[in-house]
DNA sequence: GCCCAGGAGTGTG
DNA sequence: CACACTCATGGG
C-alpha cells in the first residue's frame, strides 16, 4: 500500500543522513527505508509530497501517523527559523538548512542509542543497533527486526550483550534495562526539562551529552542542546566559546532559548559537512 | 597498523 | 570544579 502526506519545509536526505537517527537506511534509488515501531516504512520525497510504502500489509493506517511523528511533522519550523536567523553567525547558513528537521525517536529505543554512542563513530553504532534489533527484537518483515522493547532486552545477558559488539557499553545496557521500567519512562513524559534531563542523568551510562540526545530526540524537548565533539569545534570556531559542558550549555541556553535544539542540529549537521566536503554554511 | 570515535565513571588535586 | 585516566572495540 502506497500513500502520501505532505511535510514542508522538509529535506529528507538531510533530516534522515545526519546522524540524528540510526536505523534508516539509503536505497540505491534514493528511497530511504527504516523500521518505526512495528512497521517497515519506506520514503521518498517528492517536493512537499511525501511517499510513504508500509509493511507488512495491514500497517499503513498506523503508518502515516508514525512517520508524522518521527519527522516532527507539526514543528513550526519556519518560526524556529525566523527566529534563529535574528542571530548573525546562523543567519548565513539557515537557507540552505530549512529542510533539516528534528526528529522524534522512541524513548526506550532512544535512551539505548546514545548510550550506545558513547565513544564510537556513527557506522559502529549503527551496528550495534541493528545487531541488538537482530538478536533480541522481534520481527517485523523478513530480514527487519524492530529495536527490543526493554522486556525484550532485559532478556540479554552481559554477555549476549557483549557478543553484539558492544564492548563496555555492554554493562550499561543491562543496568539500564534494571534501572527503567515501563512506568517511569511513562512518568518522565510529562517531566519539564530539567527534571527529566536530572532523572536521565542518574540512569547508568548517561552523562550530560546523552541526557542531552534523550531529551531531545526522545522526548522531544526542543530547548535541549547536547554537546559533543561536533559542537564543541563549532562552538569554539564560530562563537569563540570553549570551557566545560556547563558552561557551554549554559551560554547555548542563553542564545537560543526554547529553539537550543534546533540550532546545536544546524550547527552539528555544518560541522560535519565541513569535515567531509569543506562545505561551510555558517560565518565566523 | 594506526587513529579515533555524537563520553561516562571514577579518582585525585 | 577541573583535570587525568581508564574503559573495549571496530570502522575509516
């Protein structure tokens, strides 16, 4: 079943190739194709129309709603724009970033990645995912397995876990599955940021930058700005700031407010341009 | 082979 | 609070 819906401003080789998100994947035709929940979604762009394929059959009532929400699809981005284009270093840049959306992941699923990411590169992680998704999630198409619900994952021993590559973070991932349960990811949906980003923080294997990513991209708190090695080059580049993640934070928090967020993705997603193109949107 | 990765935890000054 | 050190491993 095919069907569309329409999303704008959207770029979705931005929005799904940045790094922000690591389960989708891009086809040889340009399509890009990645698990939501328990179904199989398959996009393709075609100006502000979107073409959404859903598997298995049966799912796509569901489906558009859960691409919908991935992409975000009611952030008032052009206001998130107007408003951090006041600043002089991103105004340049913005333009050529308007299609670059946040996007909501699951919590659960969320909160496992970017503990995941801790010192490894964005292919590992990936792999990590997937393997995790193959040995203990379950199966949405053949070949397509959903990333393990935590009573899924609470199954897998240290172990199991390190056999999937994890190396260290092995540990974290079992504790995690001992120190959430269902209710309190629940309860933490309706914290404000700074409760949730504290609470996050006492789980084992988040720090500040991954309570950060959670907050953002798991539980949709737009004024969240993680910083990584990315951002702290950026920062320094562009803004001459340099000094701890508090003080970093904090003067990100004073820029850019409620739309923190939205900038640290223009910001990451330019710095990585930078490295591997030499394309820079922003000016110093 | 070498380098480093979307850091966190722990110990020390 | 700031820094140093370790962690376990694979992708580029």
């Amino acid at each position: 079943m095919r069907f569309t819906t329409e999303i704008a401003p959207l770029d979705l080789d931005q929005t799904l190739g940045c790094g922000q998100t690591f389960r989708w994947r891009q086809q040889p035709d340009g399509s890009w194709l990645g698990p939501l929940e328990d179904c199989l979604i398959g996009l393709r762009q075609n100006g502000a129309r979107l073409l959404i394929e859903a598997r298995p059959s049966g799912s796509e009532r569901s489906a558009k709603r859960l691409v919908r929400t991935h992409l975000r699809a009611e952030d008032d981005v052009v206001k998130v724009q107007r408003v951090l284009a006041r600043d002089p270093v991103l105004a340049a840049g913005i333009p050529r970033v308007t299609g670059l959306r946040i996007v909501k992941i699951d919590s659960w699923e969320c909160l496992c990645s970017f503990t995941l990411a801790t010192y490894a590169n964005i292919p590992r992680i990936s792999k990590m995912i997937e393997t995790l998704a193959q040995r203990f999630g379950h199966n949405i198409v053949e070949g397509v397995s959903a990333f393990p619900s935590l009573s899924e994952l609470s199954r897998a021993t240290v172990n199991e876990l390190s056999d999937c590559g994890l190396g260290y973070r092995a540990r974290y991932i079992h504790d995690l599955c001992r120190s959430v349960d269902s209710r309190k990811l629940r309860r933490m949906e309706s914290l404000e940021y700074d409760d949730l980003r504290s609470e996050l923080m006492d789980l084992p294997g988040v720090g500040d930058k991954v309570a950060d990513c959670v907050a953002l991209f798991g539980f949709g708190k737009l004024e969240s700005f993680p910083i990584d090695v990315w951002i702290e080059r950026a920062l320094a580049r562009l803004f001459r700031q340099r000094g701890s993640y508090r003080k970093l934070r904090k003067f990100a928090t004073d820029r850019w407010g409620p739309y923190a967020g939205y900038a640290q993705e223009y910001l990451y997603y330019n710095e990585r341009a930078r490295a591997s193109t030499g394309a820079c949107l922003f000016t110093e």
